[in-house]
C-alpha cells in the first residue's frame, strides 16, 4: 500500500482495503459462530455459562485482531508491486494468509466434539492426581517428621516438670 500512497494511486489502497475489510469480517464471523457454538455444547453438557468463558471468548477477539492489524501492517509496508504485476500486486496476501489460518483455526474449534474437550480436561485432571500421588510418599514422609518432631517436643516438656 505504500507505493500506491507514492504514486497517488487511491483507487488500488481502497482495493486492498475492502479485501482486508472482508478478511476481518470472515475473522469476525469465525470468532461468533466460535462463540455460538460453544455456548450450544456448555448447554449440552449441563456446564453453566460463566464470566471466565466469555473472557476467554473476548481474550481471543483480542489476540486474532491484533495479528490482523500485524498483517495489515505487513502488507502496508511491504513493496508487493516490485515483485508482481498489478493482479497480484493489488492483494494483501499477509492479511489474507493471516485471516484464512484463524478461521481454519475456528472452524477446528467448532468441529470438535464437547465429549473430545470433556475428555481432554479429564486427561488433565487425571495427570494432577497421578503427580499428587507421586508426591504422596513424600508428603506423608513430612507429616511424619513433623508429626514426631512435635512429640519428642511434648515429651521433653512433659519431663521437665
């Protein structure tokens, strides 16, 4: 886009706009039926709606347009008509490149089962339990030392008297 600005050449900088323009409203559109959807499985399994999904949900808003705006960047900065005639010169293949990973990425969301997330947050849960009992021995091992440290001390009282 800045050699077009260079060579007051308008009417290409509103062509890569309204692609651009199209590409953040696929993302946008991705990111609500992201939404949508996750809210039909939190019904499913009974899982209530709280603050910390939609925080998510608007974390993720955040974080795909800001690599938006980078994209939009790259292709403002980046010379792409020294390279290509003008049909391929007039598209903003980051912002493009960029748009089609993220809604590829939403559409993976969507197409996942609620019984695959359940599962995958039980593999997780189950991981802690496996390192608590791991630790167990050691635990126990602390309490024990701790657990006669305190009689030796309520013995050696209990004799000075």
């Amino acid at each position: 886009m800045i050699t077009e600005y260079l060579n007051h050449d308008y009417a290409g900088i509103m062509q890569k706009l309204v692609v651009v323009s199209m590409a953040w409203g696929g993302v946008l559109i991705a990111i609500l039926i992201d939404l949508y959807f996750g809210i039909q499985k939190a019904k499913k399994l009974n899982e209530m709606r709280s603050s910390e999904g939609y925080k998510r949900s608007i974390e993720k808003f955040v974080f795909y347009y800001a690599s938006m705006f980078f994209a939009l960047l790259f292709d403002a900065l980046l010379p792409i008509s020294f390279f290509f005639d003008f049909p391929l010169s007039a598209i903003p293949f980051v912002s493009i490149l960029a748009a089609t990973a993220l809604i590829l990425t939403e559409f993976k969301s969507v197409r996942e089962k609620a019984e695959d997330k359940i599962r995958r947050k039980t593999d997780a849960s189950a991981m802690q339990i496996i390192e608590l009992l791991k630790n167990k021995e050691e635990s126990f091992m602390q309490l024990l030392e701790q657990f006669k440290k305190e009689n030796n001390e309520k013995a050696t009282d209990s004799t000075d008297l």
